[in-house]
C-alpha cells in the first residue's frame, strides 16, 4: 500500500495549471531550464537513469496499469513532490490525444562533448540541424537499440529538450548521452578522437554494406530536405549510400540513420557497450 502524500489540485485556474502550460513553450523551458517528462515508460526510464525530477502531477482516473502508485512512491522517497490532479486539470497541462496521467518536471539535459565517456570502439551519431523532433526522438531510441556511446546534435534546429523529442525516443533520451555542439567544435573533437566520420550520400559508389564500420566512427545525417551540409560533406572519411530500388531516391533521415547504425552494430558481432543508465543520469546532473 502506497504511503506517500500529494499535494490535490482540481481547478484548471491554478497557478500551477497556468505555469505548466507555459512550459510548452520552448522559451519558457529555456528561461526556466526545464524539461517536461510525460508518459509511464518515458517517466521510469527517466528514473531508471538515475534523474531525480523536481515534480510529478498524476491524474489516477488516466492511469493505464497497475505499476503507476509504486513509481509514485518511490519518487516520493527519492523526496520528489507529488500533486493530485484532476482529470480536467491534468488534460490541460498534457499535451498527448490520450495521456496516461504522468507529468515529471525536471532540470534541462546538458551536456558537452567532454562528458562523452567513449568504449574502445565507440560508435557515435551526429545529427546535424535535423528540424523535427519526431526524428530526433526516432534517432535516439535506434542508437539506444545499437548500444550508441551518444548522439552529438550539431547545429540545433530542434530543441532536445523538446516534450515531443521525450515521446519520440519513449525515454530513451535519458539512456543514451546527448551532446549539443556546432559543427567546428565537433569535427575538431572527432578528429583529436581518431573517430572517422562516415556520411550517407547518393553521390557515391560505396555501398553502406561494403565500408569498414567495425572501427571507431561516427554516422553524420543532417537536415531532412537538404541532407549534410558542405562542411560534413567535404570532411567526411567515408561516404556510402543506402541503394534505393523504388521510385524514391532516399529514405527518412531516422529511417537511414538506422539502417546505417545496425549495419555497424552486424559488423562488430555485438552491441557495443556504453555507459549504464544510472552513470547517464550522474553525467547529466553535472
């Protein structure tokens, strides 16, 4: 039986109400340095990681299973506060058709290249001016399946702290260390790394397939209309194509990121290994 206490709102007029809605604004999250948590399985990963939110407000009318009360409560023990809401007061803070009655509100992620703790073969992502966060979230949750040492987001045109990027990645945005860097600072920190950077571009004779990605390397997509940049473009190590056998000429950026992930992970015969989740969550609360 769950002993923890909670703090009960039921008017949509609630000054609390008022500041959360607020936050779905991406200047508002930015002034504030927060980051809106919604979802069960994005919550408890969130925790799993080791990231303590400031608060969780819950609705119990929402709740889909029966496991809900026990993350509360273990929330409450880590010394999080709790609030109580009503289904009305709920819905006007969530921004999902159909949530599941879970909202944590945390401190922002941040981290910079030199958090990144590598393998000895590590694998990396550069996503470089990707604009929507579905794809950014989608791009995380792949590098997450493959065991990635962290995705770099270069030149950012999608807020990572983005509620939309937490739901597209279902949390594993707190499992997988992110970075924010520019583009210079980046090639610059690859290259006193030793790791090659490997970009995807119709333009070549290379299939994806026929490159050595068994070595430290980083897979550079860029923006979903234009693809990579000059920049990546002309310092890229190596450069293959996905071969396309329809009518279009090329593949989602999340889509292609993937293949191209997995392809890497076939060729080292294991998933590379990273840091736990629970050392995720120590880095991002430096």
């Amino acid at each position: 039986m769950s002993d923890f206490r909670s703090t009960e709102i039921s008017s949509v007029a609630n000054q609390r109400i008022k500041d959360l809605v607020k936050l779905r604004n991406r200047s508002q999250r930015k002034k504030q340095n927060l980051l809106l948590i919604e979802g069960y399985r994005e919550l408890t990963r969130a925790l799993a990681s080791g990231l303590v939110p400031k608060e969780i407000y819950f609705c119990t009318e929402l709740f889909l299973g029966e496991n809900e009360p026990s993350v509360l409560q273990g929330a409450y023990d880590n010394g999080v506060k709790l609030f109580s809401l009503s289904k009305s007061a709920f819905k006007k803070i969530s921004y999902r058709d159909r949530p599941d009655g879970l909202i944590a509100i945390a401190d922002q992620i941040g981290l910079s290249l030199d958090d990144l703790e590598l393998s000895e073969n590590p694998l990396l992502i550069i996503a470089e001016a990707i604009e929507k966060p579905g794809n950014l979230g989608t791009i995380l949750r792949s590098a997450d399946a493959v065991g990635a040492d962290g995705v770099i987001v270069c030149d950012k045109t999608t807020d990572i702290n983005n509620p939309n990027v937490v739901r597209a990645s279902t949390g594993t945005l707190f499992t997988v260390p992110v970075v924010e860097a520019d583009s210079a600072e980046t090639l610059a920190w690859l290259k006193s790394k030793g790791i090659k950077i490997l970009a995807a571009t119709p333009h070549t004779d290379n299939l994806y397939t026929d490159v050595k990605l068994d070595q430290p390397c980083a897979i550079a997509v860029g923006a979903e209309q234009y693809g990579l940049s000059e920049t990546w473009m002309e310092q890229a190590d190596l450069k293959v194509k996905i071969p396309m056998a329809g009518v279009a000429d090329s593949l989602n950026v999340a889509t292609a990121t993937t293949v191209l992930m997995f392809e890497a992970a076939r060729q080292r015969k294991f998933i590379p290994p990273r840091i736990s989740g629970e050392k995720v969550g120590e880095v991002m609360r430096k």
